[in-house]
C-alpha cells in the first residue's frame, strides 16, 4: 500500500531544485547516522540534473560521506558511454564527477555497446543482478533510503509509459523498454517493484505541463494511466511541486 502521498508546494522551479536539494542532503545525513550508508535513486531528465546541480551549490555538500553513497538510476536511455543524453552523462556533469564517491557504490546501467550491454535486455539483467548483489539475503533490491521521481506531462515516471507491458512486469526489478513515447526510444527501467522498495519516493515536478498528471498522481488513478499513481514509499510519499504543477491539486 505504501505511505499516503504528502504534497509540499514550491513557489518556483529553481525554489522547487534548491529545496529538493536540501532535503536530500538530510536525508543522506540521516541515513548514514542510522545505518552507516544510504542508497539513493536517482531520476533523470531536467529536474534530476537540477536537483544534483542545487546540491553542488550547498555549502553542507561535506558533511555527506560520499564514500559511503551507494547510487543507482531509476531509468537509462539505452546509449553508447558518454553519450550526452544518457542520465549517467547528465548527472556526473552536473554534480557526480566532482563528488568523492566509491566508484563501486556507482551502479550506472551497462552502456550500449558494452559487454553488459549487447542488447537493451541484457543492460536490464545486469542491472537485476547489480541489485540483487547489493540486497539484504532474499531481497530483490536493496532498501532504498530515497527514490527520486520526475514525472511527465502523461504521468509516466522513470521509463514506465502510460499503456506499456513493462507495467506489469512485477517480477523483474529492471527491464527494457523499446519505442519509447520519450526519445530516445530505447530504454532500462527499474520496475514498480524496485521502485516502491524504497523508505521515501519523492516525486519532483516543475510546469503547469504537468499539472493533470500530478493530480491523478496525488489523488490516485488507474496504474495503466498513471504509473506516478502507483509508486509509494513504505514510510513517506512526497510530492514536491512547484505551483505550475500544483496548478490542478485540490485540498493541498
Ligand atoms: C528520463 C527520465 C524521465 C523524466 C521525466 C520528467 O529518462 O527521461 O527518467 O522519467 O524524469 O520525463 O522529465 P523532466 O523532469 O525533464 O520534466
């Protein structure tokens, strides 16, 4: 069932990033007082960039033990290393190659062309496995301290589409996903069941684009035409919004 979905409102994009930010920078803080690490998802597309990017600015950046940071992507647009538009390219140059992390607590999804990465099923089976080996005994994923969610004007989050077959892919943790509605067409996307294994999901929207989606995300919609609807965190749901997105919200 997961936690009821909590909606905090932001006046605009860059207070939305710079907030989200802070957040995240605590959650990290806490996570590793409690348990010595954290496991972050991250998100790609324009806000997860500009999440990472407000991050770099925060003159609390230190007081993370990077080194003890595991990150994964909740999608990849399925491209060679390095190319520009894969999320891993995006999130590194806006703040990651400047942190001190462990390179091995770094799960990026095989690139194309790699060994791992033959085929868009073969990124997604590495990528399960990859999870399956940092998981508690008997545990698909590791339990995810924070999952981070952008969310499009369709209501899709990560690389699950409104109408698509990978929606019901409840066995996997991560699959492939091909003709994608969101260039480029083909992708690696963690499931719902990977997603929801998560103690907060924090979904980060920005533009009245995305206003009917955030509704039917926060009121509840069917799975198949919402996916936001459908992800929730076993402790905390957050909606953090900015008030273009709040724009169709009621009672929030
Ligand atoms: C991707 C993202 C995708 C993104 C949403 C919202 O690979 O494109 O994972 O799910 O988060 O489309 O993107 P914006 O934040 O740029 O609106």
């Amino acid at each position: 069932m997961g936690a009821r979905p909590e909606v905090v409102r932001h006046r605009t994009r860059d207070l939305l990033s710079a907030a989200a930010a802070a957040r995240l920078l605590t959650a990290l803080i806490d996570a590793q007082a409690a348990r010595g690490e954290a496991h972050v998802v991250l998100t790609g597309g324009s806000m997860g960039s500009a999440i990472l990017a407000s991050l770099g600015d925060s003159a609390g950046l230190d007081a993370v033990a990077w080194d003890r940071v595991s990150l994964w992507w909740g999608d990849e647009r399925f491209l060679p290393d390095g190319h520009p538009d894969r999320n891993e390219t995006q999130n590194r140059l806006a703040l990651l190659e400047r942190l001190p992390l462990d390179p091995t607590r770094v799960h990026a999804v095989a690139p194309q062309g790699s060994d791992a990465g033959r085929t868009a099923e073969d990124a997604a089976a590495d990528y399960t496995r990859q999870l399956a080996s940092a998981a508690a005994p008997g545990e698909p994923s590791p339990l995810f301290d924070v999952v981070l969610l952008g969310v499009g004007p369709d209501g899709h989050i990560a690389s699950l589409f409104p109408g698509r077959p990978e929606l019901d892919a409840t066995r996997h943790s991560a699959v492939a996903v091909h003709d994608a509605p969101k260039p480029p067409p083909t992708r690696v996307s963690l499931t719902f069941r990977a997603l929801q294994h998560a103690r907060e999901v924090w979904f980060i929207v920005s533009g009245s684009d995305k206003a009917d989606a955030v509704a039917r995300g926060v009121r509840g919609d069917d799975v198949h035409r919402t996916p936001a609807a459908h992800v929730r965190g076993e402790m905390r749901t957050l909606w953090l919004v900015d008030e273009g997105a709040a724009a169709r919200l009621t009672g929030h």
